[in-house]
C-alpha cells in the first residue's frame, strides 16, 4: 500500500554496532522531533540503550543528518497529519515530543493560531497515540510518553497557547493511562523546565524584543531563577524519558515527572 505523501520515510542503513545491541532489547520507539533538541537526546539515549529508534520531524536536511550521526532512522513527518504511518502499530515505545506554538499573551493568540497549535500539540499526538497503543497492549507491552512543559504547573502569561493546550495534552495522557494499564501499556508525562535548546532561544528572543531588556540580561535572569543557576542540558531531560521509557518503570503510570532543577513553586 502506497503511503500519504507527507510520510516520506526514508530508512538508514543499520550498522552492525546498533544491529547487535538490538538484539539485546528487541525493542523499537519511535521519538517525535528527533533531529533536535531534546528529540534528539531521547533518541541518543534510547538508541545507546540497544533501540531500534525512528526519529520524526518536517526539516529532512536535519532529520538525515541527524539520523546518520545518531544511528537512528529517519521518518520525514508532520505530527499534525491526518494519516499516521503504518510503523506507528510497530513500535513499542512512542514519544511524543513537538516543538512549541509561538510566544504569546492570551488575548494576543489568533483562531488560526488556536487551531495550529492544537493540531501541534493534542491532536496529532492523541492520532498517533491511538494507532499505537492497541497494538501496544495485543503484545503485552507499551511505552507512551508525552514531552510537555512545566508550564503545565507554573503557567507563563507570555506563552499562552503552549500552556493551554500542554494542559490539556497532560490531561489526555492522564486519562489514557487508564485504557490499557493492565495489558502492560504505560503512559506518562516528562514536564521539562529551561533548557538550552533552540525552543528556549526563540522564547527569550520574543521576550527581548517585546520588553527592550537584551537577551543575555534575559537569559541570565532566567537561568537565575533555577535553584541549581542554570538551564537543563537536553541529555538531563532525555534521562527521565528514557527511564519512563524502560522497563524499569513498570509501575509508574499516569504521573508527571517535573524536571525543571527545582524551579516550580508547586509542592
């Protein structure tokens, strides 16, 4: 069967190195905006945990590049598609990671706005989510994890659509932990704070220029504001993923796990 033209899958060429720790896990994930930031970190780690890992994203350049680099395979793909690939009922791990909408206050945010970001971030994950996690539960194990934002808890006023529709992302994968639970399908959320991704460059940006204060007082401030004086590196988030992602988190279900180095007030 022919696939939807915005699926351009295009495979890498597995390496004997990533062919034998495959056999280890016998495992496959698929990781949305993998050839990036912390996508790309949660692939890393996932492939040098003995995955067989296929990473996604719109930019093919980067995607390719990224996949060679990383021994990952590459899926040329738009999360907001309306036809999710056939590989999606394959996997047994599904991270589902996007980029954020653009900065902006609640009033500010258009319709168009509203139902691009909606499409972003609820559902064309919930559409991914649903061709995967049956076929999940029919084999007795499953992995979903969901990348938000510790904006979910400790909301920001110049990031409204993020913090809206992340919101209503986690409350999707609370109630979808519940539908397969007891077939060995888990389905949690990893809440990251800053980090030094090209995602937090673009927000202080926006912030630089609606406020007049530069970007590096910015920055700092921010970085500032982290108990331990500082951003995440991607790596520190892909940890918490990755452990999600394992079997060791077996009974772990439902939950969101804050990484965010202390930075929400919320107890």
């Amino acid at each position: 069967m022919r696939r939807p033209a915005q699926w351009d899958l295009a495979w890498c060429p597995a390496s004997a190195a990533r062919s034998l720790v495959a056999v280890r896990t016998g495992r496959s994930a698929l990781v949305g905006g993998g050839g990036t930031g912390i996508g790309r970190a949660v692939a890393e780690q996932l492939v040098e945990s003995g995955y067989r890992v296929i990473i996604t994203g719109r930019r093919a350049d980067v995607l390719h590049a990224t996949a060679r680099e990383i021994d990952a395979e590459p899926l040329v793909a738009d999360v907001a598609a309306p036809d999710p690939p056939a590989v999606v009922s394959d996997v047994d791990v599904l991270v589902l990671n996007a980029g954020g909408p653009a900065p902006g206050r609640i009033l500010q945010v258009t319709d168009a706005q509203w139902d691009q970001a909606f499409a972003l971030l609820v559902t064309g994950p919930l559409r991914l989510a649903r061709r995967a996690v049956p076929a999940m539960a029919e084999r007795g194990f499953g992995r979903v994890v969901f990348v938000t934002s510790v904006m979910v808890r400790q909301p920001q006023p110049d990031l409204a659509a993020s913090v809206v529709l992340r919101s209503a992302t986690t409350a999707a994968a609370k109630l979808l932990s519940r539908e397969r639970a007891d077939r060995g399908v888990t389905v949690n959320c990893v809440a990251p704070g800053a980090t030094a991704t090209g995602r937090r460059r673009e927000i202080l940006e926006a912030r630089a220029a609606a406020t007049g204060v530069t970007f590096a007082d910015l920055e700092a401030a921010d970085a500032a504001d982290v108990p331990l004086g500082r951003a995440a590196q991607p790596e520190e988030i892909a940890t918490a993923v990755a452990f999600l992602a394992s079997a060791a988190a077996s009974f772990v279900n439902g939950t969101v796990l804050t990484v965010d180095g202390g930075r929400t007030e919320a107890v």
